[in-house]
C-alpha cells in the first residue's frame, strides 16, 4: 500500500471513534503493539529532541526501502509513534519525503494533543523525513 | 477562573507554576489603563503624578509585607529570574578565582545556570548542598562546604519540584559566621509563607508576583541597603542615571539604580493588589486551609495503589509530586488534562531532582487557598481513571 492509502486507512478508522476516551484507549493499544527497537540503538544519539518523553527512531535500508524502528517510556506516545512507523516505514525514501502529513489533523491528534505533545509529534515527523533525506542521498 | 476544558469543568491544580488572578487584581489592572496610564517618575502631569504615587504605594505594600527596613531596598524586576540574574551579574565584581559558591540540590534550574555563567566569568567555585531520599538539604554537609572562601550561598526557600520547605535561618546564619552573603528565592514559598526579610536577616530575597495571585512579568528583588549600594548596575538606561555626560555618568539612588527604563507600572500596581487580596485573608488562614488540602489530597492520593509520592511529608507547602507505578508522568498527566484536571508533568525545571530519584520527572499538583476538597476527589478520580487506562 501506498502512504496515502495507509493513511486513508488510519483515517477511517479514527472515525469510528465517538469520543477522546475510545481515541485514547485504541493508542494505548497501538502503542503497546509497536515493534520494540533493539535495545542496541536505544542510544542518546537516537533520541528526538522535542518531547517530553523520551523517543528513540532507529532507521534501516532494507532493499530500496526505508524500515523505522522505534522506542518510547510513555505509552501514548508510543501510540502516536506506532501510527506513524504504520504510515512512513516499510516504503521508498522519496515517498517518505514527498508524503503529505496532514492526515494527523483528520484524526484529531494534533488538534487534542497538549501544544507540547504536538511538538514533540512534529519533531518525529521531521525526525523521520530526515532519516529519508539521508537514506536517499545515499540510494542516489 | 469559570470554564470548561475538554467539556469538563477545569480543575486547576498548577499553582506552583502561575496562580489564577482573583478579580480586585484584574480591576486594579483595568483601572489603571482606564484611569491613570502614563509614565512615572518623570512628568509633571497629573497623571503621570498619580502614577507614579501608586506605583510608589505599590512599592511601599510589598516593602511592609515582606518587613524590609527601607522602601528602596524593594527592586521591582521582571520576576525572580531576572532578581537572581541581577544579583549573580553584580557579584562578579567581588569574585576571584578560587572563591566559592554555594547552591543547594533542590534548585529550579534558572537557580544554576545564572551560578554556573558567572563561576565561568570569574573563575569561582559552584558547590552543591546534596539532598537526601526524603527531598531535604543533608545540613551537615552543608556545614562542611563553608569555609572563608564561600562569598555567597544561594537557596530556595521551598523547592519548586517537591515543596520542601528548607531550613533558611540555618543557611542564612550559618553563612554570615564565614562572611558569605545569601541570596533565598523565596518564589515557591511566596504564596504560602509570608517572610520576615529583617527577622531572617537574609541579603537578598526574590519573588515573582505571577505565583502569588498577582500579573505574569513582575517581580521583587529585595536586598540589604548595603549590599545594594555596593552592587554595580545590572542595565543601563533612562531612570537609573542622575547625571550623564559622554564623559562620565553617576548612577541614580536605590532603588532606580536598578530599575533601567521604563518599568511594568501596571505590573508593579497589580502585584500591590495581589498582595492586599492575600493580606486581607491572612497567611495563618492560608497556611492552615491549604495544610488541611494537603493532608487530605495526600491521603487519598497514597490509597491509590503503586502511588509513589516524592519529598518528605511534613516540612512542606501544598504540592505533591507523584508518580504511579509503571507508568510514564506524562501519560498520566495527558489523560488528567483530558478530564479537565490541570497539572504539571516532567522535571520542573529541576533535572538534577529527577537524576537523583532516577525517575524521567513527576506529576505534580499544587494547591491554592481558593482550591476545595471536592476539586481533590475530583483529581483522586481522575488518577485513578488514568490508571485504569494505561494499565
């Protein structure tokens, strides 16, 4: 699937959702289901700057794709994190660069996340479109 | 403050970092912009006039409140940041190398870092006061750290991450034996304690009005005559200068020495209003209401299981810093503001408590007097909401 169609994806099932509780508690869910990083590259050089709970991004070339592996001490953001790796892993480093990540509105996490969280989810964003940025230099 | 978050009604437990502003002070703020706005100490004009003489009576409030001797040994500042950055930038006129510093483990870090910078500028020494497991100062090492080359001991008053009170009579005399000045930010005990500057017989004792029912970006600086006439200006500008010629300028008595440019007169009004708001219910009343919300916020808080709650237990202001087992401060504190429960999360601004206790930070909920025993049921509740949740 394309990041878009992912997105779609996500999207939809957000929807279904009729309050911040049941929102809450399918990212709790989400975030407990996240591929663990190997503690090898839980490294401070891996961590993002931004949140106020630690998040560590690992990032590898598997063919012409681009695979994250990620990390967080708090469970919501662990949650927010599955939903992006969802998104953004497991595809080329140009699409990652070139995706539109205005799906994080539609579902409302931007919008009932604390000004502090939505940074902290910003730098992941950011943290990730760079991780592609180098990956594809070096494809080039 | 009347309003809903998240579609319930707020409860607002975050007094520690800004308390909400009770209605006479947001008068005082609107009446001063509607009736005498103009700048002071400069004008002939009525109104500049009359500004300038509540401006003064604002002064003269919170130079009676805190008991300084003399109306210009109160230096209103920005906050207690700007108070301490004032006070560590004079003193490198009267640092050498090898000299010493002395702050404690509980500090804010705006109550390090200004230390740090001048130690780098002068060449001095920063010593730390370690803390114990109960969130106190261990005074014997405190003792040990003074020697003659101490020349200033910095220290709050309560800690701002657990609400310890601490033993500043202690500090402050034991310091004055080897000759060191001490300079107490007072911002966290402020709202609860009311200070004697002259009984404590401390050189510098900072505050910020923001914390103690009073507008954001005011301040006082309060310090001994003696020591303010020996500390060089912090800034230059209009108000601080009686004479200027290229050639040379002679600074302004206390305390427009420091006081450069225009001030916050509003600011400085308003933090007068505050202060006769809590003055009119009295600091006994205040204390003995908010030990009462403590005793039993706590109590209901410890019944919650795996709940963890940090700092000693008695010698303290109404602030419990907690955390639950297995669970991360900032889960617990999103799902808290989602119930409409307002409370802090992370380190406070206090890395170095957190590294000692080894934990990523607290929640922390600080009471006021205007806060009630059903607001804590309702923050009991919702912890334990939030627990359920995340478990």
């Amino acid at each position: 699937m394309s990041i878009k169609e992912i997105q779609e994806e996500i999207v939809d099932e957000f929807s279904m959702f009729e309050d911040w509780m049941q929102r809450y508690e399918y990212m709790i869910e989400l975030g407990k289901s996240l591929p663990m990083i190997k503690e090898q590259y839980k490294t401070e050089d891996n961590i993002i700057k931004g949140c106020q709970s630690k998040v560590w991004v690992h990032a590898e070339l598997e063919g012409d794709k681009l695979v994250f592996t990620a990390d967080s001490d708090a469970i919501i953001t662990k949650g927010i994190i599955a939903i992006l790796i969802r998104a953004f892993s497991n595809q080329k480093p140009k699409d990652i660069i070139d995706a539109d990540t205005s799906f994080i509105d539609e579902i409302g996490l931007k919008e009932h996340l604390s000004p502090t969280r939505a940074n902290g989810l910003v730098s992941m964003i950011k943290q990730l479109k760079l991780y592609a940025v180098a990956y594809q230099t070096q494809l080039n | 403050m009347n309003r809903k978050v998240n579609g319930y009604p707020l409860v607002y437990l975050d007094n520690a970092a800004t308390s909400q502003t009770p209605q006479k002070v947001i008068d005082a703020i609107v009446d001063y912009y509607s009736r005498y706005n103009a700048n002071i100490h400069r004008g002939v004009h009525t109104l500049s006039q009359e500004a300038t003489d509540i401006y003064e009576q604002a002064r003269q409030k919170i130079q009676k409140h805190f008991n300084a001797a003399k109306r210009h040994e109160i230096i209103f500042t920005s906050g207690t940041t700007h108070g301490i950055n004032l006070v560590a930038n004079g003193f490198a006129a009267f640092l050498k190398k090898g000299d010493e510093i002395i702050v404690s483990a509980l500090e804010h870090h705006s109550n390090i870092v200004p230390w740090q910078m001048l130690c780098e500028r002068t060449g001095a020494v920063l010593k730390v006061i370690p803390m114990g497991l109960e969130g106190k100062l261990i005074m014997e090492e405190y003792h040990k750290l003074l020697s003659h080359r101490t020349k200033l001991v910095f220290c709050n008053h309560v800690s701002n991450a657990l609400g310890t009170v601490n033993p500043i009579q202690e500090i402050i005399e034991a310091a004055h034996k080897m000759g060191a000045a001490v300079l107490i930010d007072g911002a966290q005990a402020a709202p609860h304690i009311k200070a004697d500057v002259q009984k404590l017989d401390v050189d510098f004792y900072v505050v910020s009005a923001h914390k103690m029912c009073g507008p954001t970006g005011v301040g006082m600086l309060y310090g001994k005559e003696e020591w303010l006439n020996k500390l060089p200006p912090y800034q230059g500008g209009g108000e601080m200068i009686a004479e200027v010629s290229f050639e040379k300028t002679t600074y302004a008595e206390l305390p427009h020495k420091f006081e450069a440019g225009t001030p916050n007169i509003c600011g400085g009004i308003a933090f007068g209003a505050a202060l006769d708001y809590m003055n009119a219910i009295g600091f006994e009343a205040i204390a003995q209401y908010e030990h009462e919300l403590l005793e039993y916020a706590t109590k209901e808080l410890l019944a919650i299981d795996g709940l963890k709650i940090y700092g000693d237990l008695k010698e303290k202001t109404a602030v419990i810093s907690f955390n639950i087992e297995g669970l991360h401060p900032y889960d617990i504190g999103s799902i808290l503001d989602k119930l409409g429960v307002a409370v802090r999360t992370g380190h406070h601004c206090a890395q170095p408590i957190m590294d000692f206790y080894k934990i990523p930070g607290t929640v922390r909920a600080s009471f006021s007097f205007y806060n009630t025993k059903e607001e804590v049921d309702i923050l009991v509740a919702s912890v334990r909401r939030a627990k359920t949740m995340l478990s």
